[in-house]
C-alpha cells in the first residue's frame, strides 16, 4: 500500500460532516447534504431531510418508521459487501455489528482503502449481523468507552444477573432503561435467548421499531404498550423505557420499582448510583477497550483515525502499538479550507 | 466469595434500606455456615481484620502496564479501589475465588501488610470486577459497603422468621462467624446463652401523636401516667458485676463516649432514659456521640447526666411483665438506694383530665422538652410497638415560609417516590434571590396534593444541576412546620431546622414574605 496519496486529502471532516471530497459525499452528515451515506439508524448519524441517502435496507425503513415522509427525498439501498460506485469512489457497506442494519463504509479510491466504522461492536449480538472486520490503509474508529476500564461484561452474565432480580423480587416491577432503537430489541432478544417468556411491557414510543424489527425476521416474542397494562400486571413484571422516561413519570406508575439501566457506562458504578441506577448492566452496542484494540488490529491499518469519545487514551495506545493515530477532528486541519 | 461479592456489589446500588434487607436476607437463605457469618461479620463492621492495607489498590495502578492509561483512568473513575478492580485483567481461565471462609481465616492468620497483598493479588485474578472491588476494600479495613448495623439485624431476622428484638438481645455477645446464631435459627440449637454482662434489651416505642388524633383521644390520669419527653438522645444503662453499658436506641454501644455514666455506681439494673446536656442547648448532648472516646475537656464542656423513667432489670430479675404503675415504684426505690450517678428521676406530670395536658404540652416549649409521654400505668414494657400502650405527644411545632431552593429525588417508599427539598431563608431583608441560604431539608411524598404540579414545576424552571440534585428559578415556596432550630456551626447559615414538615405549598409567594435568618435564629433552643 506504498500510495504517495495522503489520505486526509480526499476524505476530511467538514462542518457538515465527514465529507468524501471525489465522490462528493458525506458519511453521516450532521447537517442536510445532497448525498449521503449512513451508516445506521440512531439519530446523530442519520438525520432527515437529505436529498439522497445510500443505505442498508434496513437502516432506510429505521429511518422512514423514524422520520416518515421527510426522511429523505431518495433513499438508495445497499446490499452488504456489494460495491457501489459514487463518482469514481467504491463504496461498500460491511456489517458493523451495532444495531439492526448497520454498517461500515468501505471507501476505496486510487488504490487506497479507508473504512469508516461508524459505531461497531464485535461480540454476538441476536438483532444484528455480527461485524467483519475488512483490512484497509486508514480505520476510523469511535472511542465511545476509550480507557482501558471499560471491559463489558459477557450478556448471558449480565441477563442472568437481571433474571437473578425478578427472581429475588418478585412484586417489585423492573424498570429497563434503554434506547428506542437497538438496545431495547437486542435486550428483549437476550431475555427471549434466557427462557424468559412473559409479557415484556414497552414505552409507547418503541413500539414501531420493534414491530420493524419482527419485519425483518426478528421475533421479540410478546411485547406490549405499558399505557395498556393494568397495575397489577406490572408488579412483577418487565417495562422497558427510554432511559429519560424511565426515571420521570412512568417511575411513578409503577410502585417502587427496580430501577435496571442497560448501557456500557454501568461498568463504572459511581455512574449507576449518579444516576439512581439500583441494577446496573453492563450491555453496549459499542466496542469495549480491548475490541477497540482488536479491530484495530484485524484491520491492519497503518492510520486510525479516532472520534467521539475518549480520544486521548486511545491515540495514546495507537502509540504504544506504533499505529499511527490522529483524532478525527484534527484530520484535515492542515492548510486546506473546507 | 463470588456471592458475598455480587451481594455487596447490589447493596451498593440499593435505593433504600427494605430493598438492601430483602437482598441480605436472600443472601443468608441461599448460603451455608461458617460463609454467610463471615459476611454479617464484614457487614456489619464487627469482623476486625488484624493487618489492613490501603496501598494495595494503589500498588496495582502503579505497576499497570501504562502509567499514563492508569492515570487517566483513575481521573475518570475517581476512587482507587474501584479504578484498580476495573484495570485488572479479567481472568481468563479461573478456578473460581475462594470460598468466604477460606478467604477470611487465611487474611486473619496475615501478620505483615506484604503477605496481605500477596494473598490478595492471587484472588484477584479468580473473581470479576464488582468482586475485586470488594477484596481491595476488605483488604483495606473499609466496610465492604455502607449498610447500618439494624438493618443487617432486620435481614438477620426476615431470614429466620423472628422478631428483631430476639437478635438485638442477643447481638452483643455473640461473634462472627455466628455459627450458634445460626444454629439456632436453623433450628439446630438452642438460643445462644450470651455471657456477656451488661446486654442490650431493646427499648419500648411510643406511638406518636398528630394534633388532631391526640384531641380526640380522651387521656385519664388514673389511666395514663404524664412525663415530660426530655430534649435529648434516649439510652439503656445496662449494669451488672460492676461492668455499664450504655446502648443507644439501635443497640449501638455508646460506652466508651460516656466515661462518667459507665463510671457510675448503678450497682445491678437495667434502665431506660433520656440522656440530656446538663447546662448547653439540647442539640450539645450530640457533640459527645458518634465518637470513640470524649476526652476529659469535652466531658467537662458538655456535661451529660440521664433522666431516668423505667427499670428493666433489677439484681437480674426481669421486671418487664410488671406494670409501669409497679415498675415506677421499684424505679424510685432504685433511685433513693443507688450510689453516685449522674441521674436523676424524671418526674410524674400532676394532671386531671385532657384539658390539663393542653396545657402542659403549651408549656413545653418554654421548659425546654420535646412535649409529653403518655404511658398506660397497667402496661408491661413492651418491645414492639404496640398500640394503646406509649404515646409522644410533641408540642406545637413553628411554623414558617421558607423558599424551595434545590430539588433531589428522594429514597422511593413503599407507597411511591417524594422529593427533597432544600429550604431557603433570605439573608436580610429586601436583599435579592441570590441572598437565600439554606436552613434545613423536607421531603414531600408523592401522595400529597400538588405533587404533580411541582414535578410538572421543577421540569421547567430546573436551572443547573449537579448528579442528582438540581438547584430551582425562584417561584416556589412552602409553609413549614418544624420542631425546633438548632445551632449548627457547620452549616453556612449556622441553624438547622429540626424536623420540618409541609403544610402548604405556596405558589408565586413574594420573596419579601419569605422567613429572614435573623428572626430564625432568634428561636434557636436553649
């Protein structure tokens, strides 16, 4: 990969988002843009309102049930590991392993290969195709959880200390909070993989995307609207809410409840008792420290670039592997106007 | 170990004292002798290890691979024991931790810090990070989580089906690992025989009274005997063979804090009494608690003696069964006979019927007690409420409007959750928002009217928040009722409302309305 291209020249952040300067588009462009590429459904990466959108099938349904008529003007979609060409530069959407439909974007141009990650993670995950990795001169990655205290623990360990609760506890009603797309069906579907079979009791709001995800072959087993549930139903039971929800109003509907918060952060338990978390799960969609590092690795990658996140630590790593590592915001900076 | 461990890691989390006790219970049914004693004995603080070291932790972030990741993660996690748990590899194939027993027998037989950290480090690799953590704590001397010793107690007692009272009795003389405690909850042995002289017997409650409830009730005195509720901190002065203890109302033992009460001679007795500040404000008596030892000075500064209003036990007869009417007098003669304590009888109140008591609670506030005690005169001493038996009938609290300046979540009670108020007066008068200064803290329940219009309230004029507390636009202010303001040189204000209460919320209150520290502080006690 002996290229005389510097890479940083044809692709760069931009206040509008990381921009692909031959092919003329941006990857999960913060702001409205005529083209382009997303790499999954959460909503700092998929906004509404471009012009034209290049996606997996599934993350453009994520977005229409998110945005209906103004998702997007045109959606495009991309089959997994089908290259595409946009003006010159192949793209290539590969498995992230991150939530339902995401991807990474495989950017090829003059011979040099750059993958943009988007948000990944490498372990199993029954919602989700599980991440390749592909080996290319440049990997973006994220630094979501960049210190080396954050190892996630394993999911059945996690789910079996959450059915370890119900057990213990079994008129206290279990409060989940977790994000509307992704953690809550990846959730669901680790309870189903445990045995658990009752009544999972959802926030109104997740409703539709879980219904998606039966769409695409995914079984939740029974779920149901909690406005529907009588309150005697619930003592015992499971609610899953998104995590702001989960400590507002809904709290109060339910009678001292076991308050469970699914997310990566957990690891760190000062967070969870912040955050008057009485059960804390260490579950993320996002790499843990040494996945990170893994990736890295698999990808043989000569340049990392890093972004949101703990950036400091992990450029710091790069270092101690001789990896070249730049923090994404800072790509780009030298000389060229954008 | 492993679940002693995930016990710990879920107490640590518990919203509220019922959930920690149905997790300790659990605990105790699921695991065995000598175990489950081990982790009552680190609970509760009674299991003393004889080598403790504190640089364990701080050893493993210095020898971490990177000294800059170490460093960073420390910044971030804050607390070292937690930080070193979490960089430690996690184990990749382990024969699993030792069990409890093995883990505390072999840090007992520790005789040098160096050998501490040895036996550590091999069990590190063998649990996971909530497990870690805990091991770093425990080999620090550090509780392994904060958890009050009655409600270890309580969960002793939920596990076993028995009152709590049978634990407290018992409580003092017996040592971890408890095995003839659990025997004999297990139904395998008789009751332990505690030799220990001078035991805690746990105290008789009294039901309080509201304002109302006590008007409609009709006391008599050929029925119910009158005292005084002393201003002070309720203790046990257990005495026999020449050995005082003095227990505080959880069976905690104050002894050591109290030197001149321990050196008094009681002769053979078990009492029950207020003890007070001879001659400083009510809150003084404070000042010589919660301490290991009161040194000559401080004994000197704040002299305590004990008002005395029952017997329990005299030259080891259990006199609970009796009477109050028969208890008193044995109580009196005690008094008159006894040697030099510092104590004396608290007095009968003279009264005819309900009108009189009026009165006298009117009174009480002046005489510097807390209100009345009403007690049946036919009644035995009791150790679970019961009811018909004690009354506390408070004396009529202040009353003031206070400004609500900061907002947390409360603990969630069993009928639902409540928030927690910090109460504000204003500095001087006219002076601006920016001039409130806290004076106390009050909850309101989520069952009282308003409550949703005052979350609905906080949701929009939250200004900043720091974790879970959120400081508040001015706006909104309430009619407390309190007990009593108390000196308090620690606080910025330097006085604490004593037991505030809501009475009203008041919406869009003038902030010239709201109660100015000054007048507030010219009601401090004593």
């Amino acid at each position: 990969m002996a290229s005389l291209l510097r890479p940083d020249t044809w692709l760069y952040p931009t206040g509008r988002g990381l921009y692909c300067a031959p092919g003329d588009f941006y990857i999960d462009p913060g702001r409205r843009v005529d083209r382009a590429v997303v790499t999954h459904g959460h909503g700092d990466h998929a906004r509404p309102r471009n012009v034209s959108v290049l996606a997996t099938a599934e993350t453009i349904e994520i977005m229409k049930v998110r945005y209906g008529a103004r998702a997007a003007q045109r959606f495009q979609t991309a089959v997994p590991g089908e290259a595409v060409s946009i003006n010159g530069v192949t793209v290539t959407l590969v498995p992230a392993g991150h939530i339902l439909g995401s991807a990474q974007a495989v950017l090829e141009w003059q011979g040099q290969r750059i993958v943009v990650s988007g948000d990944y993670k490498r372990r199993r995950d029954p919602t989700c195709e599980l991440f390749e990795p592909v080996r290319c001169d440049v990997f973006i990655t994220e630094a979501t959880f960049g210190l080396p205290i954050f190892r996630h623990e394993p999911d059945a360990r996690e789910i079996g200390r959450f059915l370890a609760s119900c057990r213990m506890f079994p008129d206290r009603t279990h409060l989940v909070g977790a994000y509307g797309l992704g953690k809550c069906q990846r959730f669901i579907a680790l309870l189903r993989d445990a045995g658990y079979d009752a009544p999972v009791w959802l926030h109104s709001g997740m409703l539709a995307l879980c219904a998606l995800y039966g769409d695409f072959g995914i079984d939740l087993g029974d779920i149901r609207p909690v406005s529907e549930a009588r309150k005697n139903d619930l003592a015992g039971g499971v609610v899953i809410a998104p995590p702001g929800e989960a400590s507002g109003r809904l709290a109060r509907r339910v009678s001292d409840p076991v308050n469970v918060f699914a997310s990566g952060w957990m690891r760190v338990r000062a967070h969870a008792r912040r955050r008057g978390v009485e059960l804390p799960l260490v579950l993320s969609d996002h790499a843990d420290w040494p996945e990170i590092i893994e990736t890295v690795r698999d990808t043989g990658a000569e340049e990392v670039w890093v972004t949101h996140g703990r950036e400091e630590a992990l450029l710091h790593q790069m270092t101690r592997m001789g990896v070249n590592g730049r923090a994404l915001s800072s790509v780009g900076r030298d000389g060229r106007v954008s | 170990m492993q679940r002693f461990a995930d016990l710990a890691d879920r107490l640590h989390c518990a919203p509220h004292s019922r959930a920690q006790i149905a997790l300790i219970s659990d605990y105790l049914a699921a695991t065995t002798d000598p175990h489950r004693g081990w982790a009552i004995g680190l609970l509760a603080g009674t299991l003393v290890l004889p080598v403790t070291s504190r640089t364990v932790a701080s050893d493993i972030l210095d020898g971490y691979e990177d000294a800059r990741l170490a460093e960073w993660s420390k910044d971030y996690v804050g607390d070292v024991f937690e930080t070193a748990a979490l960089l430690w590899p996690e184990p990749s194939v382990s024969k699993g931790p030792p069990p409890l027993d093995d883990a505390v027998c072999a840090m007992l037989d520790v005789r040098t810090a160096a050998d501490l950290g040895a036996l550590v480090a091999g069990w590190m690799g063998h649990l996971d990070a909530p497990g870690r953590w805990l091991l770093l704590r425990i080999a620090a001397g550090l509780a392994p989580v904060t958890v009050s010793v009655s409600v270890v107690k309580v969960a002793i007692a939920e596990f076993a089906r028995v009152g709590v009272d049978d634990i407290e009795e018992i409580w003092h003389g017996l040592n971890p690992p408890y095995l003839d405690l659990f025997a004999w909850l297990d139904g395998h042995g008789s009751r332990p025989e505690v030799q220990s002289e001078s035991m805690f017997r746990p105290f008789m409650p009294a039901a309080t009274l509201t304002g109302e409830s006590a008007e409609r009730r009709r006391f008599d005195n050929a029925e119910f005997a009158a005292e005084w509720q002393w201003d002070g901190v309720r203790v046990q002065i257990s005495s026999t063979g020449g050995v005082t203890r003095v227990f505080s109302r959880r069976g905690d033992d104050l002894s050591t804090a109290l030197p001149e009460l321990c050196g008094g001679a009681w002769g053979d007795a078990v009492l029950d009494g207020e003890l007070v500040s001879i001659n400083g404000p009510p809150g003084e008596v404070n000042r010589r608690l919660g301490r290991k030892k009161s040194s000559a000075r401080l004994c000197r500064e704040v002299p305590v003696e004990v008002r005395v209003f029952d017997i329990l036990f005299r030259d080891g007869r259990d006199l609970r069964r009796l009477a109050l009417s028969d208890r008193r007098e044995l109580l009196e003669d005690f008094m008159r006979d006894c040697g030099d304590v510092p104590a004396t009888l608290s007095p009968l109140l003279d009264y005819d019927h309900s009108d009189d008591l009026q009165r006298l609670r009117g009174e009480a506030r002046r005489a510097g007690v807390r209100g009345l005690l009403l007690k049946r005169r036919a009644g035995p001493y009791l150790h679970s409420a019961s009811a018909g038996e004690w009354y506390a009938w408070p004396r009529a609290p202040l009353c003031t409007r206070l400004a609500a300046l900061y907002v947390q979540r409360g603990d969630s009670t069993a009928v639902g959750s409540s928030l927690t108020f910090t109460l504000g007066a204003a500095r001087a008068p006219g002076a601006g928002d920016g001039a409130l200064v806290p004076v106390g803290k009050m909850d309101i329940a989520s069952d009282e009217s308003g409550f949703d219009k005052i979350e609905e309230w906080i949701g929009e004029n939250t200004q900043e928040r720091f974790g879970p507390v959120r400081s508040l636009a001015p706006g909104l202010a309430f009619l407390v009722e309190f007990d009593a303001v108390i000196a308090s040189a620690r606080r910025k204000s330097g006085i604490v409302l004593r037991a505030p209460r809501l009475r009203q919320i008041l919406w869009g209150e003038s902030p010239d309305n709201i109660a100015r520290l000054d007048q507030l502080t010219t009601l401090i006690d004593g």
